[in-house]
C-alpha cells in the first residue's frame, strides 16, 4: 500500500489577536489530491486559518501565531514568501 504524500501539515495552530485566543491549538493534514473544505459561522476564524498557511497573518501587527504549519514538509516560516503565496495561492 502506498502511503499518500502529505502536501499540508498543521500542528497545534493557536493565533491570539492580543489577548483573545480564536485559534485553539488545531491540527490537520491534507494529503494530495484530497479536496477540503473549511466551514463555519461567522466569526469562526475560518479566513485567520487561511491567512496562517499563507502568512498574509503576519501583516496584523496584533496577530501571534504558534504551532507548526508545513506546506510540502517545510515550515511556512522558512520559505520564501512570494513562492509559497503562488503555490497555494
């Protein structure tokens, strides 16, 4: 059996605006040519999850992210920012 190559990896994501916690410490993988869909109310912080993967977060000055968030197996932390935002743009 062939084990399918993970393309997104999170690990305990927490995000805090200041001092309000909306990310949670989530983690989830998604496997290649698997679709998945991010759904909620309101104010759920889907868009904040997004924002996280592709660090458009890092343009909130009161945004603080922790945990691990890897595309390909390598921190988004740790790649160029322009060629991440065109691969999972």
């Amino acid at each position: 059996m062939v084990t399918p190559e993970k393309k997104v990896e999170v690990q305990n994501l927490r995000l805090s605006y200041g001092p309000k916690e909306v990310i949670h410490g989530i983690s989830f993988d998604i496997f290649k040519n698997e679709i998945l869909g991010v759904i909620g109310p309101a104010q759920s912080a889907k868009t904040s999850l997004l924002r996280c993967i592709n660090r458009t977060i890092e343009f909130t000055a009161s945004a603080k992210v922790g945990g691990i968030i890897k595309v390909d197996g390598i921190d988004v932390r740790e790649q160029n920012v322009f060629e991440l935002r065109r691969k999972i743009g």
